[in-house]
C-alpha cells in the first residue's frame, strides 16, 4: 500500500485548497478511503470518509458544509476539496485506506493571514 498526498499550501482564512492522494499496491476501487487530520499537539483525527463506489461519504461536524471528499477510481486517486478554510484547520493532512496500518508522508494545510 503506497499513498502520497500532495496539494497542501499556505492559504488565507476563507480560502480553498484541493488535496489529492495517489494510491497504488492494492486494488484502490475496492476500499473506502479516508482523510485525516493533525494538528500540533493533538491526536490525529478523521475528516471525511468515502464508500469504495463513491455512493456514501461521512464528514466531522466541523467540515461538514465546507469539505467535500471524492474519487476517481480510474485515476486511484481520492480528493479532499477543502472551501471557506479557518485557522483551526491548520493541519497536516493523510489518506488512509481502510483496514491498513499504512499511512502516507501527508501535506501540511496551512490556514493564516
């Protein structure tokens, strides 16, 4: 399982950034997928999840509105659209595919003016 995020930045509070994540090793269209999130000093926490059709996705309280998950299983690659960003989801960013110990080298989110 090799997962490698990209599409990270520094961005204004209100702005947008997408996040992608490329999968390969394992049959990607088979797995839901997820984004997680750590900020410093706290534990690392889930964003979003997407079933492996794409049909079902699940969001925290706190993105929800403003975080958007999707795929694209030809490309094996899943996206985290992240609009109207704050401060506090300054973050490193990591997909994870479900039931893996693996986890990618992630992108760091950075929200300030």
């Amino acid at each position: 399982v090799q997962l490698v995020e990209s599409g990270g930045g520094l961005v204004q509070p209100g702005g947008s950034l997408r996040l992608s994540c490329a999968a390969s090793g394992f049959a990607f269209s088979s797995y839901p997928m997820s984004w997680y999130r750590q900020a410093p000093g706290k534990e690392r926490e889930l964003v979003a999840l997407i079933t492996s059709t794409g049909g079902s996705t699940n969001y925290a309280d706190s993105v929800k509105g403003r975080f958007t998950i999707s795929r694209d299983n030809a490309k094996n690659t899943v996206y985290l659209q992240m609009n109207s960003l704050k401060p506090e989801d300054t973050a490193v960013y990591y997909c994870h595919r479900g039931g893996s110990p693996n986890w990618g080298q992630g992108t760091q989110v950075t929200v300030s003016s």
